[in-house]
C-alpha cells in the first residue's frame, strides 16, 4: 500500500509570498505601460486623497487606482459612467491576490462622452428650475463694489480691471481661485459663498454684483464651470453674477444658471458698468432738457395766469360795497358803546351813594375787634388754668409709673438669678462635663441596665449632638472595677467624685 502523504517531485517549491512576487515581477514586466478604454464603476474617493475604481466593458471588469499626487493633477473630475481612457501599469495586489492598473493619467474617451455626461447633467437641474429665467436677478445700473471671482495669474482678471478703468472706475474685490484641475469646482463655489456671507456694513463691504471669469480652452479645461457644486452655488447667490467662461462659442452650465453670460471677460466688464463719458454726457442732456421743460411750463403757467386775469373784475368793483357797509357797522358800534357806557357810569354813581363811607365802617370794626379781644383774654385765662391741672395730674401719673417700673426690676433681677441657678442644675451641664444621657426609644431616661434588653436600640446624648445605638450583652469587667475603685482611692483619699 502507497503513502500518499509524501511524495517526490521535480517542481520547484514557493511560498505564497515568493509566488506573489514572482507574479508581480511577470505582469508589471509584461505590460509595463498600458492605455485601457472603458467605463468608470463604483467610483470611491477615500480620506488619504486616493480615488479607487472599476474599469468595465461588456465583458470584463479592472481595477484601477488612482494614487493622490495624480488625482490632484486630472483636468476633470471623474465619475460613475462616464467612457474613459486610462494610462498607467498593470500591478498586483498580493494582499487580495488581484491583479489593477495603477493610473498615471485619464482622459475621456472623445469629446463626445463628457458632452453626453453634460447633457444629461443640464436635464437634471434644468428639471429642478435652476436655469428658469424667473429666478434671475436684475443686475444694478451703476454698482458701488464688484466682486470678480477668477485666477489672479491670467490675463482674464488684468482684462476686466483695464475695461472697468476705461469705462467707470469702481472697488473691485478679487477672490483667487484655481480655474481648472482637481479643486477648482470648490473653490469656485466657495468663493461665491464667502462672497455672499459678507457684511453689507462689515469690515470687507459686500459686492454689489459678481463676475466669474476664466480664459477659453477646451472641453476638459472648462469642465469645474460644469459642476454640480458650481451652479447650484450660482443658483442659491443674492448678489447678481455675470459669467464670462470661455470665448463666445464655449458652453458651459454656469453661463444657463447666472443672471447675465458675457461672451468674453471683457464684455462681462462692458455689462457691469455704464460710459462714464456717455453717462456724463447723457446727464448733461437730461439736466438742459429738464431745464428746457421747467422754464416752458412757466412760461405757459405765466400766460394762462394772466389770460384768467383779463376776465377778472377789478379788485376796487369788487370790494367798494363791502368797505361801505364796514364803516356803516363801525359808526353803529361806536354809538351801541357809548350808550352803554353812558347809562353804566351812572349806575356805579347811584350805587356809590348808597354805600356807607369808610370812616364809619371803621369805627364797626374796632368795636367788634375790642369785643373779640376780651373773648380771648378769658378763654385764654381759662384755658392755663386747665392745663396747670392737667400738668399736676401728669406729675403724680409719672410717680406712680416710675415706682412700678423698680417694683419690675427688682423681679427681673430675681427672675434672672434663678434662671442662672436653674440652668446650672440642668442635667445639659453635666453632660459638657464629659458625661451621658441614654435613652430608650420610647425617649425614657435609661439609668439601670436592667432597664433596657439586650438587642434593643437606644439613643445617647453628648453635649453637640444625639446619636443612636445597639444594646449588647453586658461585659463584665468586675477585677479591672475594683482596680480602678482602689486607684481613685489612693489619689482622692477615698473621697468619691462628685456628679454635679
């Protein structure tokens, strides 16, 4: 009977590390650089910056990584669906036993696949109402402050700054954003949220309008100015944004979702503000025709003014009657007056005869002021005689009161004297002399030990405070007793110690 539990064989032995290598030595020898076509699947970016991916056709599927330092590089962001071509080398992953393609470069698969991912992203949030002409805001005539969103190294920025200068000078706040490449969509849309969370009186006043610019380029160059994260940024902004991306012929969904599109940078410039020159001049012509018309309607005023005066009566016709009839009134008032005066003085005479004369008057008066005065005397004797009676009876109320107020601390005092020898026989003094109360828990006072049964509770009394105890079995100490009685003998001489 055979063993098969060893056997002989020419082949050679690996363990799995070694064939691990011997494998990746083999595929990154044999396809050393490689270009693939296919569609991105389960797109993953993790925390490190990495993008993992499945490469896939009708067939068969790759995986693929793209390692941090070339993702930042990528001219467009890649997505889940969208055709693709990829360069880089085919490696192992010895760790899964699969074999992926490390990608050093990716590229859409012709224009033509990043157009369809576009068209299908403007359905999307052209269902959404984003680019709805309703939504747009006005743009103001004359703004006191542009914002300008765009890469601060191009010639894009340098080409608004010169046409804002030639036209009408204005603040201009520039936020420098990456216009291309890994990042740029953020901070696009960043950039167009900071500028909207700024202060209307803040330190850095808020734009009154925006510009977002970049230079043309192709497809995958304007691809941030397609992202989702862009234009639903433009599309939430309060301050008004014109986009100038590209060159006239250049597509790109920020141009639907803004509130105005410039077919260049410069001409975004030219819609942001007016001709100073042109403005001046337009002014002027409106300040000589408001001019014009104020001094022709004064004119008309003056002539219909004086036309409606022709048909008027003269003043004098109109008022003679009128200055008649007042001086008729005035002469009767006069005459009404004067009787009336007349006929008062000579009541206020006939009266003034009938009244007595002063002299007498006063003589009336000192009679009864000489009565009233001798009234007041005797009511005044009266009155001292009541109050020196009054004052007598007060005095003898005074002795009395102050007699029995010593009557009162004569027995306060001996109230308080036996207080204070009360309170020293108080059993509360023994006990701030070092000894106890016991009490059972009915609150009766416990001196014999029969008094209470062992196992019960009691409480015991010390000069701050009250606590509770447990009732043992009695220790019998009789010897240590009568060694101790002995001791107090010797030092007191037999005399016992007083409790109190």
């Amino acid at each position: 009977m055979s063993d098969n539990s060893h056997f002989d064989s020419n082949l050679t032995e690996y363990t799995v590390s070694q064939i691990s290598s011997a494998l990746k030595r083999t595929v990154e020898n044999a396809f050393e650089r490689v270009r693939i076509q296919g569609e991105i699947s389960g797109l993953k970016r993790a925390a490190s910056g990495h993008i993992y991916l499945t490469l896939k056709d009708d067939k068969a599927v790759l995986d693929g990584v793209i390692w941090r330092g070339t993702a930042s590089t990528l001219s467009f962001a890649p997505e889940d669906g969208l055709d693709i071509v990829a360069e880089g080398r085919i490696t192992t992953y010895a760790a899964r036993s699969r074999y992926q393609l490390v990608i050093d470069r990716l590229e859409p698969a012709g224009v033509g696949a990043l157009l369809a991912l576009l068209e299908e992203r403007r359905k999307k949030l052209g269902n959404e109402g984003l680019f709805d002409k309703e939504r747009k805001l006005p743009l103001p005539y004359l703004p006191s402050r542009i914002g300008i969103i765009t890469s601060p190294t191009g010639a894009v920025v340098r080409d608004i700054l010169r046409r804002l200068r030639d036209r009408f000078p204005r603040n201009v706040v520039i936020w420098p954003v990456l216009v291309q490449g890994k990042g740029a969509g953020e901070q696009i849309a960043a950039a167009i949220a900071g500028f909207n969370k700024l202060e209307a009186q803040g330190q850095v006043v808020r734009p009154d309008l925006l510009i977002v610019a970049r230079g043309g380029g192709s497809v995958e160059d304007l691809w941030a100015f397609n992202e989702e994260i862009v234009v639903r940024a433009v599309a939430q902004s309060k301050i008004p944004i014109i986009s100038a991306v590209g060159h006239e012929t250049d597509n790109t969904l920020i141009d639907l979702v803004s509130d105005r599109r410039a077919p260049t940078p410069t001409a975004a410039a030219e819609m942001a503000v007016p001709v100073r020159a042109d403005l001046v001049i337009h002014t002027a012509e409106l300040d000589r025709q408001m001019i014009f018309a104020i001094s022709r309607n004064i004119l008309e005023f003056r002539r219909t003014i004086e036309g409606l005066a022709r048909g008027l009566p003269r003043p004098e016709t109109l008022i003679g009657d009128a200055i008649q009839r007042l001086d008729e009134k005035a002469e009767t008032i006069q005459r009404v007056f004067s009787a009336y005066f007349d006929r008062s003085k000579a009541r206020l005479e006939e009266n003034a005869l009938k009244l007595p004369h002063p002299r007498e008057r006063l003589v009336g008066a000192k009679k009864y002021l000489i009565f009233a005065a001798t009234q007041l005397v005797s009511s005044t004797n009266t009155i001292v005689k009541e109050s020196v009676q009054n004052w007598r009876r007060c005095t003898e109320y005074n002795r009395c009161e102050r007699a029995i107020e010593r009557i009162f601390e004569g027995a306060s005092g001996k109230v308080n004297t036996i207080a204070k020898l009360l309170e020293s026989y108080s059993y509360q003094r023994v006990i701030e002399r070092g000894f106890t109360v016991v009490r059972d828990e009915q609150d009766k006072l416990i001196t014999r030990s029969s008094q209470i049964a062992d196992g019960s509770n009691a409480t015991i009394e010390f000069a701050d405070e009250t606590r509770g105890i447990h009732i043992r079995k009695p220790i019998r100490k009789e010897k240590k007793s009568r060694d101790r009685l002995a001791q107090n003998k010797k030092n007191y001489g037999g005399r016992q110690e007083e409790l109190l």
